[in-house]
C-alpha cells in the first residue's frame, strides 16, 4: 500500500525516547501475559533489493522497535493519571480507541482516573469549552457502536506551554493523542516542551486518517470502513450511468493528498471506469485528454463511472484563497468542476449526455466501524497503553509488516503516503479502469 | 400517511376502462388459484366522519376495485405480446417489478413473448437509440439484486400515436408502463388514442416514486428503502454534530413537491431537530425564525441536525429559469442556501459554529430494494400482469387499506399526496423534533 | 396480511375503558397540536362485502377509537409516575418504544418520574431481581441503536396483586407493557384486579411479537427487520444450494404458529421454492408429497432452496413433552426432520444431493431496527402515551387502515393472526414458488 | 496474524517451476505496464532475531519471489486456452477472483478462451455432470455482485491423469485452481503428472479458505467479510445474553482447526468474555474450568456471551466416524455439547440459567465479499494471471509482507497456520475478554 518506502536518512533516528532512567521502571507481573521487550524489533524494509546494501557491512538495517506488553513499567498505576484527546476530522473507530485505551488502563494495569479532553487540543488548552469527563470502564462500555468521538474534535494547534499546564493541573502522567499527522507535530512539540521542563508525562499518538497516507504505517483504522462505504456511491453512480444512453456517474470521494480511498473503492467496485487522484496529475483537452478519452467510453458503452479524489486535478483547478484551521489547503470542488467541463464538452459535439454527481462527503467517515477496523482500533489502543505504561514517549503506535510497532514522531511528521505511479496498486487499477486506454 | 383523501369528485369514474366486450374474455383455468371478481371493493375512506353521509342515503361510498387473478381473460395467452417500459427517475426495486412481470406473464399464463424497450417512453418511439430486448425467465433470473433498471430510463413524453405504431409493429398486446405522475399521463393519452384507433392493446401502470406521493396510493415501492439510506446520511450528520461545540450537521434529501422522505427519515432517526419540508413553508429570519431557533438549540445543546427536502424553502429560494426534460421547476440549491445564511447568521454574532454539509442525492434511491420493497413489487407485479390478462387498460395497480386496487389513471394524474399540518405524521414529527419551540 | 378478519361478536365490545368518570379529566393545552376526540374513529372492515350488512340496517359497523392526543387528560402530569416493563422473546425496536414513551411522558407532558421494572412482569412482582432502574430522557438518548431491551425480558406471568402492591409501592400511574398475546392477557388481569380495588391506575399495551400475528392489528414493529435479516439466511442458502449438483439449501426460520415470517421472507427473497408454514399442513411421502415434488424440482434444475416455519409440519413431527415458561408448546425441531428425511430419501434412490442447513435462530430478532420499524415504534410509544394519559386503560395501541388506534386487551387475547389459505399473500406466494406444481 | 512462521527446512525449495525453457518465452510489451523480474522478492521473515543468523554468513534467508506482470511471457496469447476451476467450501469472493482472471486473460492478453469447470475437479474428470461453461469479459461482467461461485464446488480429490485427458481434449494451457489445502495437493498432483508427461501445462493456484489458515500466506479472500458477517451473531447473542437474569449468549461459528476468524470476531466484538478456540484446548470442570469461570462471570455481571469455533474442545468431544468427503474428520457438535453441559451444570447448582444459542453456520461464507476482500480478489486474479502466463506452475499467489507473492505448493501443502498462544492476537484476545480471570 506504501508508495515509497522510507529511506535511511529520513530514519536515522528509530529509537524512542524514554521518560526517565531505565532503573527507575519497576516489574510489573501479570499472569498469563507474556512480556515483549525492546529488542524485538522488525526490519523497515523487507525487499530484496531494499537489503542488499546490508549484507556484507556493519550496518544494520533501519528497524522499528515492536510494540507489546512491557514486563518493567515506568509509572505506579495505582497513582497513575491518563488523558485521552482525539483531534481533526472524524474516522470510523475513534470511540473504539478510546475504549479499549480506558479498558487496558483499568483492566490490565489497574489505573484508576482517564481523563478524556473535549473538542481536540483545545480540550487541553486553557480555552477549553469544557471540563475533562471522566472516562471509566462503564462509562465506555459501548461507545464502539456509535460513530463519531464522544471526546468531540477539532483541529488546529495550541500553545505547548498552555497545555502542559492544563496537564500538570490535572496531574496528567500519559497523554494519549489520537490523530494525524498534524496532530503528531502538536504532540511532538508538546514533548519536546516536557523534556525541556524535566516533566515525567509521556506523550503517545495512535494515527488517525481516513486517507490510510500516514507515514511508517502500514494500515490506519478506519479506512477499510470508509472504501466499504465509498462503494455505496460507486454502485449508486453505476446504476445511475446505464441507466442513460451516456450516462455518466461522476462520484467525488475524500483525498485531498493522496488517492488511496479512491483507489481502493475503485478496485473494490470494478465498474469503475476512470479513477483520478491527486498524485497522477492528467489533462482535460487534447486527443488523449480525459474528455477525448471518456468520450471513447461512451461510444463504446454508453456509460461511465468516473471517481474522483477531492485533491485530483490540482493543475486544473486554483487553489482558492482560504486555508482550513490545521493550514490545510483548499482547492475548488473538482467534482463540480469535472461535471461542468464534461457537461461543456459534450454540449459542443451536440452529444447527448446524463450525468448524475454523487458527494457522499462525511458519509464515509462518520458511520460505524467495520469487523475489521473495530478489532485494529482495539489492538492499536492496547499497544498504546502498553508503550505508555513502559514510559516510551513522543512516539506512535503503527502497524509495519503484520507487527505493532513504535514510531518516533519524528519519523513521520511533515511525509505523507502517496499512491506510486509504478507501484503494484496504481498499475493494477490502470489494468482494471483501462483508463489510459484511448 | 396521506395528507388527504381524494373528494367525491375526484372520484366519479373509479370504474375500470375495460378493453372490448365481456363477452370476449374467455375462461382460463388454473389449479391452486383463487379468483377476484370485480365486484371486491375497498372502501376508498374508512374513517367514521368520511362515510357518515353515506349512512343512510342511496349513494355508495366510493370504491376501488381490488387486484388479482381473474377467472376469464381477455387475451389468448399463446399469441400474446407484452411490452415493459420504465420511465423516469430510478427507484429501488424497478428490476423487482420488470422480473415479476415477465416471471407471471410467462409461468401463471404462459406468455411466450416479452419486450422491454430501452430507455423509458423514447424507447417505443421512433426516436428510439435501441431496439427493444427479449425479457424471458432466464434473462431476468437475478436481476432483483440489481439497483437501477436493466432497461434503462428517461424523462420527459413521446408523441402518443408514433409510440402507438411501435406497439403496433411489434403486436403488442399488453403495455406495462412503471412510473409516476408524467409517466400515468403519458399512459393515459396512449389508452385513449388506442380507444380512438379502436385497437385492443391494454396500458397498465405500475406506479414508482420515490417520493410515495402518488394519489390514491398508500405506499409506493422503494419508499422504505430510501428512507433506510437517507437515514445514513442523518446518522453521520448527527456524529458530526456532536464532534464540535455548535456543531450543525445539514442533510438535504430529495423531495421537491412532498416531504415524505425526509419526514419519515427524521422520524426513523429521531436525533433529527429541524425538519423542512416543501409543504411547511417556514421563515429564516425574526424571532421565530429558523435562524433564531437554531441558535436557542445550539446555545442549550451545542449540536444541531437539520434535514431539509430539495423542495422545502420554496418562500425562501427563488425558482431558477430551467425546467427538466419532464417540465419539473428546479429551484436553487436550498441545502446550499441554508448553510450559507446559517454560517452568515453565526458569523454576525461572533458565534463559534461547525457546519457539516450532507447530500447523499442518488444514493438513496439507486440501491437495491430491502426485503420490504421486494416483496412490495412481487405483488405489484403479479397483480399487474392480472388486471392486463384480465382486459384492464387506462388504470395502474394501486395498494390501498391492505389491498392491491386497480385506479383509473385519470383518478391520480396531476394530483400528489401532501403531508398534512394537522395529520399524525406531521404532528408526531414536529412532537419529536420540537423544532417549533423557541 | 390478515388472514381472517374478526367477526361481529368477538368485537361486540369495542369500548375503551376509562379509569374514573370523564369530568375529572381536565383540560391541557399544547401550542400547535391537533387534537384527536373519541369519535374519530375506524372501521374495522373496509370490504364493500363486509359492509353489505350494515347497509340500510341500523346496526353501526365495528369501529376501532382512533388514537393521538386527546385535549383532556386523566393525570396530573406534575404528580404522575409511570413504569415500563417489556416482556416475552426480544423485537427489534424494543428500545425505540421505551425510548419514545419516556421522552414523550417528559417533554410533551412534562412527567418527572418514570420507571423501568427489569426482567417482565416478573421486575414488578416481589420475586424481582433487581429494583427498578429511572429511565429520564438522557439514560434514554441513544438506546434506539442497540438491539435487546435496556429493561431485560422474561417469560411467564405473575399473580396480579403481587404485581399491584409494587405498582401502588411505587405510586405508579401508568403501566406501559411492551408485550405480545401473553403479555396482554397479563396486562387485562392486572386492569381487572385494578378495578376491583378501585384503583387509579391505567395499563396500556404495545403490541410486540416478531411473528406480526397479533389481533386486530395490521402490523406490529421489528417484522420488517426480523424479514429483511431472515432474507441473508435465504440468500447465504441460494448460493449454497446452486453450488452443488442437487444441491439444497435448507433454512428454518421463527414462526411457532404463523407463517408470516417466512412468506413474506420466500416473497422478498423470490429465488425460494418451498415454502413450508404451520397453516399449511403438508405430506412427505406419496406421488404429490413434499418429497416428491422436491425430487422433480432437482431434475428439473439440480438446485433449490426450502424455507420452513419452525412451527410447520406440525402433522409431521411430535410434539415434545416439554413447554416453555408461557406455556408454548415445543415441537421437534422441523428443520432437522426435513433434513434427516430428505437426506434418506435422495439415499434410497441413489441420487446425489448436497443439503445445507441454516438456522439463523435469534439473529431475526436480536438485530437493530431498521428505519421503517424505527419510526413506527417512535409513534406508537407516543400514541401510548397519549392514551394513558386521556385516562385510558385495559386496552393496546394497534395499527389499522392507516390508523393507530385503540385496541381492548379482550378483543386480541387468545386469538392470533393466520396465513389465509385463499388470501392474496399465500396465493401470490404458490404463485412464486410454483411449490404445489407436481 | 501467523502463529508461527515456516522453518527453513520447510522453505528448502521455493523456486517456482517453469514450463520449459526460459528461451522459449517471448517479450510481449504492453503500454503503461511496468515489468516485474523474478529478482524481485520479499523476505520470509522480517523479525530481527530470525535475521541474526544470515547476518555475518554466506546463506541468504529465505524469499517469496514477488508477482506481478512479467516482460517475456511463455504462452502466445492468440492460441492460448484457459480453465478455472473451484474447489471446496463456498467463500466470499469466489466470483470476484473468476472475474478478474477472465477479464485480465481478455483485456490485458487478449485470450480468446477461457473455459469454467463445474463443481470443482470432478468437472474437469470424466464424471463430470456438465459440461464446461465459456466464460466471456460479457458472462462474468456482473458476477461480483453475487455470493457463492458460478462455476459451483465440490469437495474430493480426482484421478490426476483423468483429468490431464480433458484438459489435453479441450487444449487448456494454463489451469487457475481456486480452493484450500485439498485443491492445492490436487494442484500439485496435477502438475507432477503434466511434467512427467512433458506437457506444456501450468497450474496455478489461487488459496481460499474462509479460515485464514492457508500457510505462507498472511491473508485471504473472504476473511474479514466472513468476520463481519459472523458479528451479526456475536450482536445478537449478546443482546439477547444481557435480556436475561444470567442469560448466555452462544455462538458457534466454523473454524474446525484455526480459531482465525472466532478470535478476530471476538476482537471486533469485544463484548465477549469467552472465546474458545482449536489451538487452545480447556477443561470445562474443576475450580479453574471453563463453567466455574463461566458461573463466577455470570456472579458478577449476569450476563455473558461465549464465543466457541467448530472444532474448539476436541479433547472433550469426541470425533464422530464420519469424514466429508475431502477427508476432514467431523466432530461432534461442540455448540450443542457446551449448551448442554452449561444448562446440567446450574441446574445441579439450582441457579437461574438462560441460554440462547446461535449457529450462523454457511451465513458467514455465502454471502458478498465485502470491498477489502473485493480488491483483494481482483489482485489475485491479476497476479495469477501473470504468473500463469509467464510460465510458471506448481505454484499459488500469495500475500506476505504486503507483497503479492509466488508460492511453490509444496511449501503449503499438509500446514496448516494456527493461533500462537504466545502471539500477539491470542495475548490481546486473553487481554480483551479476560477469559482465564477465575
């Protein structure tokens, strides 16, 4: 799924900081468990040509620590304080994170207090619109079946400083920030004021996208959930297309930076006839432009199913002037734009033409999560736990090559996954749209 | 759940155009089957007040003539030729129909001759892009798990005697028409210039909306299935809403003339606080206001769901220039209205304010038909194929106080069911969402 | 879907009781509601046959008071308390009908206090397990998306004043009792035992039974759902069965004495090919036997899917000694008696065959409801509502042409709903499955 | 997700065969593909401590040559005729994986035959009941949509030479084979047979098993859907458990030598307290047995739902006589055997018991392949195309470390991947449901 690994220099710094000194972490026995330690760790490359330059030298391949219950922990649970913030745009499986974080606390290391934050880091900021709730193992029981945060959200940073103090007040030893990539530069920065401090609060993300483009990360939850749903549109989008003589479904899914949702509904829903994503830019005009060639399709079966990322098309359209409140970019709406030229196009060849367009927008991300993610979200929130518990801090929990694994912030800020043009996913679904085909 | 019933007058022919003479039909015996005659009839009201005025005088209390298997039959089943068309907008369960057409005509009478032409009432004209298919039990096998209509659809009328020719080209006895309102009186002015040529070709209408606002009608099929998967879209908005302080989450469903779909879908999913529909025009602006209101809920809640009709706001919104192909007035976009005057409205105020925007548009109705529309249009089906053997023509199937009924076309062309201010689903919804209280 | 209606003197007392005299009510005024009176009322039969008889007699045709909210009410709402209690096998939608009643008891009424006994009748009798838990409108807020019954179940009855002394402990009002046939013949007993003492207590029913074959009502909440779940045991048996040469998909379905589930199941999923119910005895063995008749199904297609009440057969299998707390007799299980004797009768003719078995037991029942469902339980429990407050008791709230209404426990109990052997739905559905062609 | 990972003696070969000889294959270009060598492959084994010995040493460690599409390929595509066949138990996905190998033979080759078997290797034996059906880009346009397999299945090995005699008569030159374990020994018996023949036939395997157990292979199709599917039951059994005064909730769901998909259910569902599996063998009685833990769980909380695969607890039931006909042993019914001992064991004790049991049986395997599972299948039937068409044979497509991969059968035939007590999934698991807490 990953469209480039990283390379050496961008992970020069695997290790994970640890609050503390090692003999401060005290055993913590527990039965029936059995206990991982640092040393497991699992390659960050596993291909061939990828190892090649390490078999005959000193080097040791980049590794990433495995994630797992830690026999010493650092912090006494029984006097132990939590805080749980979820931050940016809602993903199926936020409240399954969050339950199993409060459920390993209380169960498997006896914590007593969780705090969760309201609306994001402005939960923890001194500008928050309300006070912590308690989160207990009763009051989570059975937040899994509901979409959405019950923590609430919001994006854009805050003052490190400000939060610190919201988390010394509260007696806050680990923060647990469930969010992206934004988010883990705010929890790097708030690590980074910690160790400046001398503070032992240890600060651990789980990665939240629906885009699954978080780098060092195999798989993000919620996202076999969100293509699940996506398919919805795409088959609605299909109906509606042959339903015509030319008829077009035109289908505009979430993606502002990569295409991986779009691709993989795409592959998922086969009928799909032209799948555009922010990272395969393409032309409108011109003999082999996408009109010429949707307009081939149409002679040939008069219906297409076109999908389309939000970011696709970034030479096409302007970047409007406004920025969301993490910075993030706006475009204007490609799939109002695509609908409009196709719409143009076929007017001016005097061709009839249907096109119905379909914006599920929020629909994929704000239902429930599926079998699959909801059983990742509780692994992801154990992990976390666990990670914390053993005093590791400005890091994540990711998934690499079938292990759990930790991530230092560092390692990801700033990247992002990105569909590879000659990677096995983009040249399979070319192979199933035949959407270079003119 | 109609908003009102049909007055006398608007009844006085409720017989049944019948093609040729009684005396022609002949009697067609089956094993295990049980006969309707036409004198079993539904009272068209049932209610005490209705029929008051029929206590105790010489008029009968108008009727509608229920469906089913007639004993005699008007055509010879081993000569004859039936013709399906589909019209208009899709809604779920339209294979459902096509395949229980084609099944009975072939199994309960041994039809051995059915085409579907494409592409609604243009596809039995002159103009047609394609020549009608053969429909036989095999090719329809499994066509009930498919959304859409194998044979395609269009809007808008044919010239009545070039469609005549066509049926007449290809020796069609029976003509099934599925659609709504435009599609009934296209069947209509078919039936009557068929009487005018004096030729013995039946028109049956099968109606389809996905609004269920067709008169003299309780349920229409695929309404139960729309309502199912708008309630998706309410379910995100709704967990969207939640996630922010003053979260507002706005959902428009389709509905242009009648809010059925977003009534029953606010009902379904009771979270729902605002519900606007075409009938209630309402006031954004004042103290009563939709604005004022949605303030007052947002300052002693903080989230909001709106679900709005494309239809509701017909006050508010000016009607734009363009009409579809089938005459239907567009207006501006009201969802897109109503976020904007929202985002303005709390802008003005200085007041914090997430808007989250949901238009699932052909989602809802270009799915596959759940189990409750299925069976709907099983029947719907059946009962169709009976009222054309049996010589029936200018009528649809109809289903009204837990019968299939056959309906003149003329009984409920050009009228629509509305939801009523002063009815139980109006007055239950608005006890629910509380929407009128300041 | 009412196989049979009810004759005149089953309904010869079709008047609602009312605790008290009339002029205690008093009047309560709510802004912008629409007011229902006693005289609004329905007919129970709507056939012109039915009606006949009434003619230009004197006699008044049955009617059943339509239900809604009446201007004068019965309780002080300030002072009242009410309990809920739910009883018998788990519906979809149990949850939505608590939900509603109690949000309605407080926000249309502005009732304080409400309670839910746990675990049926058996909560309100001093065998209880638990004391009874406050419902308020937040403890109910989103209980509408779990299945089951926050309140838990059982079955069995308990002595009335045993039941009585908790009411009066308590100083409860209304009693809502969310039940099926057993259930009501409970809730009549403790009416009666109420008017004995004098007591100023009213007992309203909701009807509740997955099998939709409660009395005098067109359809009860969960049905829909129970058909639309059945209907991926059906589809699961289809493709198991067209797997294999000869091969049989086999799924048995709820249905101790009627068949609504499993036709309406064999309608929405039309690929099944016998369907088996309890008021339709069937053979096995002999020329025109069930054994037969599948025989030749197999030569004709080598696959087909059998669907069978669990009540079916009943001439075939022995009643077991055992019956259950209600006093249900159990049968043999069907399903493993169809099996056992279709699997030896292929082997005593020594023809291949492949039967998969499918018994989707309580996932029918322990489901969300869907949409559909949903809204009807949202409206029931306000219509129940409305009725207890107007002082009304020893009665249900039902659905009838379009109505909800008031139903006396008297008129139900001891009676069920039945599949009419000449009824539409059982012909449409011999008509489909072609299961009695030899 | 692998319990254990293969030793080196067991990988000892995984060259894949090759058809002839390398000189015979032809370059055949295609636009916009990139080429996969046979260079290009992926570790065994990631884990830093299974490195350690090829470290400083001359042997290299062990690696799945990588899929994909190859520049020569062996057949000439204008001559070349294909089969498929499917083997073995129904899971999701089947259609989705005959799919996408015919559309990639046509539209990526331009193979003109594609032949489908019927009912697995005794349709390409001389006992065949049918035979084959041409399979056409036309004939499985829409096949995805639909559960099961339209080639049907069959379990049990043939005569490898008889079937070498009708792929000879109908020129077959590459044969995919889509089935588990069983196919694969088939597979590989086929192939050995083609080689000592000398003909120029490949074999390819395409692994299916709803268990996930298949080795060398971290994922198959089906999987995760079935895991969703099998939540249904896992919801219910919990809503109707929580319904009772001690109520339990049972489900038994297929797993007869993995608990793959019971453990993954019980993680995405993770209300269940009990998860019973084949890998973990348990006493029911004494102080630490499962009905003591299960009465001391039912003490505390009233409630509780037990999750059991088929073959769990085969050191208490024992195996029946019977095999199916691939040669699987059968053992009695572990659900009934549980249901029965939990039901004596509190009747001994004289304690309240209530008990629902639920069997989803071939719902979970018979029903649409969710999208994860449907792009998965499209990839592996890409994959093995090219792998066929390259020449190779003796070989299945696999998934290992995010790499679609070629694997010799034999390094797969007679393993079987099971849950790892001490690997992470069963120690989260144990973590989640604290089943072994006495």
């Amino acid at each position: 799924m990953d469209s480039k690994l990283p390379d050496q220099s961008e992970l020069s710094d695997l290790s994970i900081s640890v609050i503390g000194k090692a003999d401060i972490a005290t055993t913590f026995s527990r039965t029936n468990q059995k206990y991982v330690n640092d040393n497991e760790q699992v390659l960050v490359y596993s291909m061939r040509e990828d190892l090649e330059a390490y078999r005959h030298s000193e080097l040791t391949p980049p590794m990433f620590e495995v994630a797992g219950a830690r026999e010493k922990i650092f912090f006494d649970p029984s006097e132990l304080k939590c805080g749980i913030v979820t931050c940016g745009g809602l993903c199926p499986g936020l409240n399954d994170v969050i339950r199993s974080i409060v459920l390993t606390l209380s169960w498997q290391y006896g914590v007593k207090k969780v705090l969760g934050f309201y609306y994001g880091y402005e939960g923890i900021s001194s500008q928050a619109k309300k006070a912590p709730m308690e989160l207990t193992p009763d009051s989570v029981d059975d937040i899994h079946y509901d979409a959405g945060t019950i923590l609430g959200s919001s994006r854009g940073p805050q003052e490190p400083s400000d939060m610190i103090a919201t988390l010394v007040k509260h007696g806050i030893g680990i923060l647990f920030v469930i969010g992206g990539d934004g988010t883990f530069a705010g929890g790097h920065a708030i690590a980074q004021e910690i160790k400046k401090q001398g503070l032992a609060i240890s600060v651990i993300g789980i990665p939240k996208t629906i885009d699954n483009d978080i780098y060092c990360c195999d798989r993000t939850f919620g996202f076999t959930t969100a293509v699940e749903e996506a398919g919805r549109s795409i088959y609605a989008a299909h109906a509606e297309a042959k339903a015509a003589w030319n008829g077009v479904g035109l289908v505009k899914l979430m993606g502002r930076d990569s295409g991986f949702i779009t691709a993989y509904a795409s592959l998922a829903n086969s009928d799909v006839n032209f799948c555009l994503v922010p990272e395969m830019p393409f032309e409108l005009e011109g003999e082999c432009g996408f009109l010429a060639r949707l307009e081939k399709r149409l002679e040939r079966k008069h219906h297409a199913v076109i999908v389309v990322a939000e970011g696709a098309g970034g030479n096409l359209v302007k970047a409007t002037e406004k920025a969301d409140a993490s910075g993030n970019v706006k475009y204007q709406d490609i799939g109002l734009f695509l609908k409009e030229h196709i719409q143009n196009y076929f007017k001016s060849k005097s061709k009839p033409l249907t096109i119905k367009y379909i914006d599920p927008s929020y629909n994929i991300r704000s239902c429930r999560a599926n079998s699959f993610d909801s059983a990742f979200c509780l692994l992801l929130g154990q992990n976390a736990v666990h990670a914390g518990m053993a005093g590791k801090t400005d890091m994540f929990v990711a998934y690499w090559n079938k292990q759990f694994t930790h991530v230092p912030f560092t390692a990801a800020i700033g990247k992002r996954k990105k569909l590879d043009p000659d990677g096995e996913i983009w040249q399979m679904l070319l192979a199933t749209t035949k959407q270079l085909v003119v």
